[in-house]
C-alpha cells in the first residue's frame, strides 16, 4: 500500500514537472518570436512594438509575393503541360497509318488535341495578367521599404521617423526614472550608514573608557544623517509624483504617435485586402468562360459540320484504287451513313480571338500539319 501511494506522489510530481517544464518551454517560445505580446505598450520601450510591426510588412509582403508567384508557376507549368499533351499527340496522329486513319475523322480528333493549345494559351494570358499585378504590388513594396547598409533587413520608410518620436517623448519618463532611481540609491546608502552609526553608537555606549565628547560626536553623526534621510526621503516623493505625472503625460504623447502608425498599418492592410481581390477577380474562371465555350462551341460545330463518313469512304476507295462506278463503294444508302446532327450545335465558325501570349508560336507546327494534310 505505501509503495502505491508513493509511486503515485512520483508520478504526481513527474506529472506537475512535466507541467512546468511545458509552461517555460511556451514561454521561451513567445519570448523568442514576441517580446511585446501581453505587455503595457506604455511601459519601458513596448512602444518598439509597433515600430517592428511597421518594419515586419516588408516580410509579409515578401511572403504573399512568393505565394502569388507560386500559384503562377503552377498555371504556366499547367500550359507548358497542354502544349506537350498537344505535340506529343499530333506528332502520334500525323504518323498513324493512312489506311486506317485518313481524311475528315482525322481531321476531327486533331482538332480535339490542337484545343488544349487554346487552353494553354488562356492560362498563359491569365498568367501574365497575374504577374503584371504582382509587379505592381512589388513596386509598391520596394517603395515603402528601403533596405539598410547594404544588409538583409529592410526598414519602412518613416521608421526613422516614428522612431525618434516615441524616443523623444519617452526621455521624459526615463530621465524622471533615473532621478527617481539615483534617489533611491542614495537613500539605500544613508539607511546603511545610519544602520552603522547607531551599532558603533552603541558600542561607545557600553564602553566606561570612552569620554562624552565621543558620544556626543557620534550623536551628532546620526543626527546628521537622519536629517539627510528625511530630506531625501521628501525629495524622493516629489520624484515619485513627477515620475507618475510624467509617464501620464507621455502616455497621452505615446497615444498620438500611435494613431499615426496605425493610420500606416491600415494603410498597408488595406494593400493586402486590395491585392488580394485584385488577384483572385483576375485569376476566377468567370473572365474566360465565353472564350471557353466559344472555343468548345467551335470544335463541336467543326466536328458536326465537316467530319463525313461517307466522304472518308469515298476518299479511302478512291485513295486505294476502287473505281467509284462500283457497288462496293458505297455499301450502304446515304441516309444510313449521314450522321445525325444536332440542330443546337450549328454554330457558324469563326476563329477564336485569343491574345497573344508566348504560346503562339506553337500554331506554326498547327498551320504546318493541316497544310500538308490538305
């Protein structure tokens, strides 16, 4: 019974050590990564707080530029895939045997693979819309910060400024800090000398071999000093209200510098909230949708309109030495072979208007297959 009842005083304790150890583990953490958090903003030097928070923009900044380029290179990867899927697979079909792939369905499943160029050439647009806002914001950014002394750190540019603000008006309470410390001190010293007088006092007292001139020497000494005491004592309390008054006041000070920097911070959130919105409207889907349909619309109506079996038939035949007065060219009546279309998809076609992106130079190889096959 007393084992178990000590095993569970230990395992209570390794439990609250465990506790303990967490706590200053957390707390080292925050110390490490915010000094500031959970502090007065008026006391001491907080007030770099809000001067690091100026200066931390530019590692936001930096942050949200990386991940708009990131989502860049995401949309270009994805259209230098399209035009690979594209030549990959014309190249496959161009060299397909003409036996069993010829004319008019040949046509229609090149013109399947030759979209994802059309595709490829929208995310190529969308993303030099993208990168265009993205240098915008980084010049704004460059800008707002300047880097110091050749280094890595960059500083906002009313850093300095705001800097020597709050300084200025904090040097009032640190000068009635330091009086109101030296005093303390001061006092400290006289409490010891007395403390000492009145043992070597009592010393003399007790000895019969000293004379009265000595005591009342030492007599005088104290006197001296409780009279120095009471005097700093009195001063000390007058440094205690300016040094109240005076940290009130700046206060107040503090207060107005403040509202200016937070005017700056809205100022750069704002920027944020702005680049953001700006960035999703020209990245959302809803900017390319009639162009897509439109280039859907337009590969289904080529597809319905000029894929003909009974042309293909008629194109093999003739391709492969059968003369077309044969009954076997025709095997089956026209209404049987004519594909059934669709009256919705007969759209006139027309060519789709897509800006001119980098990717344009693959509709040479477009151009170049569909000449030969004509």
């Amino acid at each position: 019974m007393a084992a178990k009842i000590n095993s569970s005083i230990n395992l209570g304790a390794c439990v609250g050590l465990k506790e303990i150890v967490a706590s200053n583990v957390r707390n080292s953490i925050k110390d490490r990564l915010d000094p500031y958090a959970g502090n007065d903003f008026f006391d001491d030097e907080n007030f770099r707080a809000a001067l690091e928070r100026m200066n931390g923009g530019y590692d936001i900044a930096q942050d949200l530029i990386r991940m708009m380029e990131d989502y860049c290179e995401i949309g270009r990867n994805h259209a230098q895939n399209l035009l690979s899927f594209s030549r990959k697979w014309i190249k496959h079909f161009k060299n397909q045997p003409m036996i069993s792939s010829y004319h008019t369905t040949k046509h229609a499943q090149v013109d399947t693979i030759l979209i994802a160029r059309h595709f490829a050439r929208i995310d190529d647009n969308r993303c030099n819309a993208l990168q265009a806002i993205i240098n915008k914001y980084r010049k704004l950014i460059d800008e707002t910060y300047t880097r110091v002394h050749f280094g890595h750190r960059y500083e906002h540019c009313r850093y300095r400024e705001f800097k020597k603000l709050f300084k200025r008006a904090h040097m009032s309470v640190v000068n009635a800090k330091t009086n109101l410390d030296k005093l303390h001190d001061r006092i400290h010293r006289i409490e010891q000398i007395l403390l000492n007088v009145d043992k070597d006092f009592e010393k003399v007292a007790n000895n019969e071999v000293v004379n009265e001139k000595k005591l009342m020497n030492k007599s005088i000494t104290h006197t001296k000093y409780e009279i120095e005491l009471k005097r700093l004592e009195t001063k000390m309390k007058n440094a205690e209200e300016i040094y109240v008054n005076t940290k009130e006041t700046y206060r107040k000070k503090a207060k107005e510098i403040f509202s200016q920097c937070q005017e700056i911070e809205k100022q750069r959130l704002e920027q944020i909230r702005e680049i953001l919105l700006v960035f999703i409207q020209t990245m959302h889907i809803r900017n390319n949708v009639s162009e897509i349909e439109k280039i859907y619309d337009e590969l289904i109506s080529n597809i319905t309109t000029q894929q003909n079996s009974l042309e293909d038939l008629v194109f093999w035949a003739n391709t492969y030495g059968i003369d077309e007065d044969e009954d076997v060219l025709l095997p089956l009546s026209n209404v049987e072979l004519q594909t059934t279309t669709n009256d919705e998809l007969q759209i006139l076609i027309t060519s789709t208007t897509i800006e001119s992106s980098a990717i344009d130079d693959d509709d040479d190889e477009e151009h170049e297959y569909k000449d030969n096959e004509k």
